[in-house]
C-alpha cells in the first residue's frame, strides 16, 4: 500500500547551487549526498519533513524528451506568511501568500534551475481537510 511520496527527484545543471537554495534560501536540511568511486559528488539527498525528501542528480534527465509533465512540487508549511517572511529575510524572491481556489493558503517561489515550488497551509475550509489524517 501507498503510504507517503518518499522524494521528488530533479535532473540539475549546479547541484551546489540548487542545494543552497534548499538548505539556506528554504532552510531545509541536507541528508545526505551521494559520491562516486572516484569520489565524485553527483547528488544529494534533502529533507523536507517526516520521511520525505528532494533527491537532486547533476546532468540532464536522459528520459527528458522536451514533454516533461512536472509542474510544481508543494510543499507544506505551517504558516505561509511567516514562511514568506522568513524566505524573504534569507534573500528568496517570493509571491504574497494568497487563498487559493481551494482555500489553502499559498506562495510561489522558484528555485536557481526555474522549478516552482508552491508552499502550502491548509485551514479547516481546504478542499483537503476531509482527507487529511
């Protein structure tokens, strides 16, 4: 049975660059990476709560035929205009935190590579609320 995501994964052209968005612009905790026989590191492991994670690799996704259908990758967080602020104190080029149609609250940021990321709070009015456990 399907229990959580575990990881996103992204193809990514600097993997330093996109980890320091993660860890000091989002503030999120590196994991782990991984490195080569030649000791090479090629990727990295990021934690975004509980037991999911952002897992990055450097170079070009090899199935990416131009049609790639990822969109966003959302991510929950307790309050969103706190979350805006704080983004904004570390530097981050955020949206205002607006109600969306589904009545969460959300905020868009993008990361060094043009990934969007949404940050998202629920309240007792979301769409979701009835299948959140």
């Amino acid at each position: 049975m399907i229990k959580n995501i575990a990881h996103l994964c992204l193809a990514v052209e600097n993997l330093q660059k996109m980890e320091d968005f993660y860890t000091k612009t989002l503030a999120l905790a590196k994991a782990f990476d991984f490195v080569n026989k030649e000791g090479h590191r090629f990727g990295c492991y990021i934690k975004v709560g509980g037991r999911t994670f952002i897992e990055m690799f450097e170079g070009k996704n090899p199935a990416d035929k131009g049609n790639a259908s990822y969109r966003h990758i959302c991510l929950e967080v307790d309050d969103v205009a706190k979350s805006v602020a704080e983004i904004r104190a570390r530097g981050g080029e955020i949206s205002d935190a607006v109600l969306g149609s589904d009545q969460s609250w959300q905020a868009w940021i993008n990361d060094p590579e043009g990934n969007a990321i949404e940050l998202h709070s629920y309240t007792p009015e979301s769409w979701q609320a009835p299948h959140l456990a």
